[in-house]
C-alpha cells in the first residue's frame, strides 16, 4: 500500500488499545477519591477526535461531562470547573501551546490532570497527574485517540454501572487493529480513485451526523484544508438543510460519511437530497467494511475508527497525485500567530 508501513500502523493502534486497563483503573481511582464531572479539552483536531467519547457519555450516562476549546476555556472560563472535576486533555505533538495553558488554569482551580498524548517528555505529558502516552504521528492519531478517549467513557460508565459487559466490548476493540489493517488493504483501490476524483476539486461540502459529524469536521478542516489547502464546508448533516443545501448545484462536491449509530438516518436524508442537484456525491459508509467478530453494539462506537482508517488511505494517494505532501504548510509553525 502506498506510503503505509503496516506494521507501524498495527504497533500504534495496538499500543492505544493497551492502554485500556490502565486507563480504566485510574478512571476508577479519580472517581472513587471525588470526581463530580470530567471535562474534556484539546485544541484543534486532537479535540475534535474526543468528541464521539463525549457523545457517548452525554447520551448514555448520567455523569456530568463537558466539552470545550482549550483557548476558549482559559479566556472565558467554567463555572462548573473546579477542584471536583476530572480534565482530560489530547496533543499529538504535547506541546499545544493553547492546551498547555488551559492546563495551567485547570491546575490552578485544583483539578485532576489526565493528558493522552502522542510524545513523553513534553510539557502536556509531564505536567499532567495521569500520563498516558501512545506514540503516533498524522497519519495515525485518528484511531489512537478515537479510541483512548471511547475507552475513557466506557470506563466511566463501567464504574458507573452504566454499561453492560464493558469487558465484552473492550476484548471486541482489541481486534481492531488487525481488521483495520484489512480495511485499508481492501479498499486501497477505491482510495486511489477517489483521490482521482478529488485531486482537480476546489472545495467539498462534507457532511455527517453523530458520530461522523466529527470525523467530517476533522477531515475537511485538518487534513483537506490545513494538509492539502483545499477548500472545504464542514457541516453537520441537520445543519445542511437550514443553508448549506442552497449552495448545491450540479458540479459542486458533497461528500457524506454515514456511521451506524442512531443519527444514520439524518446523514441519508442529506444523501436523498444532494444527488437530485449536484453529480458529484461521495458516500463513504462504515457499514461496507467487513469486521468479521465485530458485533453491531460495537460497530456503533467505531464508526468514526473505520472512516479515519479509509480516508488515511484516501489522502496518501491525494498528496501523491496533487504533488503535495501533507506535511507541507505556509505558516504552520513558520509564522507567529
């Protein structure tokens, strides 16, 4: 495959599921010695990656949880942050200037310190009460932090009893990383054609709801815009129909990621729409990738996990054929902002 060490790939997925134990006993400690909420915090796209965790705990549990930009959190502040609260904060690089300082203002309000990042020996991951490293890089961050922070939840609800069989689900994800090794080898050839599809393109409108509303807005802002300086319109899928259908018209770019979660239904009413103007529709669906051993409860987590691992295939090829690299930047960390 293009641009992909596998074994690489195997190692950080694998190195993100095992950290599950451990993050379930400090999850239990936190709230055994006090918790009353948990925030979770992140700059950018390492933010948005936790934000189908956040979903879950909002939908499936009782415990209080928040979501918020680092920089606004630092500027604005938080009522209900305080020296009860659990604050898990996500960096790649662990030097998120941003994130650095809400940590700082979380710490001086007497709050618990949880940091998921991708480097030891960095400010975030130094700084933090609880450290979990996994190392990973662009290319592999997706599903290293979707699935920390989907583990995060689960075992909050676990010592919560608000979910059952957490070690059932927890055995299941620890396949994922040889079956998502598959996805990318079978869908290989459909990545390439779509990057065809996608290299001359001015902008995409890209769309999703629940748990791909995430993936949707990560995709078109980190890696088709900051990555590939490509034009995108992020828009939640019930949000396309109060402005963004006016802007649809034949030859305009409307790419759908559908999951198998219970929002399925308000990206396929998107899906009904947009081909009766526009001919240019991309549907990426979670539910054509084979998991064999994967029961539909757990498909429902992952549907982001499956549509990050598709597209990282999609965007190697991309940066190939456009002859440029997703590394390259104008102003990322060569400009004072």
């Amino acid at each position: 495959m293009l641009n992909l060490d596998e074994q690489r790939f195997l190692r950080i997925q694998s190195g993100a599921l095992s950290l599950a134990g451990r993050l379930h006993e400090t999850i239990g400690a936190c709230l055994a010695t006090g918790a009353q909420n948990v925030f979770f915090l992140g700059a950018g796209g390492a933010g948005i990656l936790m934000s189908p965790a956040v979903q879950l705990l909002h939908r499936s549990s009782t415990f209080p949880t928040f979501s918020d930009i680092s920089a606004e959190l630092v500027t604005a502040g938080h009522r209900s942050l305080g020296a009860k609260s659990l604050v898990v904060i996500s960096s790649l690089s662990g030097t998120t200037k941003e994130s650095i300082a809400a940590l700082d203002c979380c710490r001086k309000l007497g709050a618990t310190i949880m940091t998921l990042t991708g480097h030891a020996k960095t400010p975030l991951a130094d700084a933090a009460d609880h450290s979990f490293v996994n190392f990973a890089e662009d290319d592999t961050s997706c599903e290293s932090f979707y699935l920390q922070s989907l583990i995060i939840a689960l075992a909050i609800m676990d010592h919560r009893q608000e979910v059952a069989d957490c070690r059932g689900i927890l055995d299941e994800l620890a396949r994922l990383p040889g079956l998502l090794l598959e996805v990318k080898r079978s869908q290989e050839a459909r990545a390439e054609r779509l990057s065809e599809t996608f290299r001359t393109e001015p902008y995409h409108i890209i769309t999703g709801a629940g748990s791909t509303w995430p993936q949707a807005l990560y995709y078109g802002m980190c890696i088709l815009e900051e990555m590939q300086w490509i034009r995108t319109r992020p828009v939640h899928a019930s949000d396309f129909f109060h402005g963004t259908l006016e802007l649809v018209e034949k030859g305009v770019s409307v790419v759908i990621l559908k999951g198998e979660d219970t929002c399925r239904p308000l990206v396929e009413r998107v899906e009904s729409f947009a081909p009766r103007f526009t001919d240019k529709v991309t549907v990426l669906d979670s539910a054509v990738f084979d998991l064999p051993g994967i029961s539909a409860r757990v498909r429902s987590l992952i549907s982001p996990v499956l549509l990050a691992t598709f597209l990282e295939r999609m965007s190697a090829h991309l940066e190939v054929k456009r002859n440029h690299p997703l590394t390259t930047r104008r102003y990322y960390k060569r400009v004072a902002y």
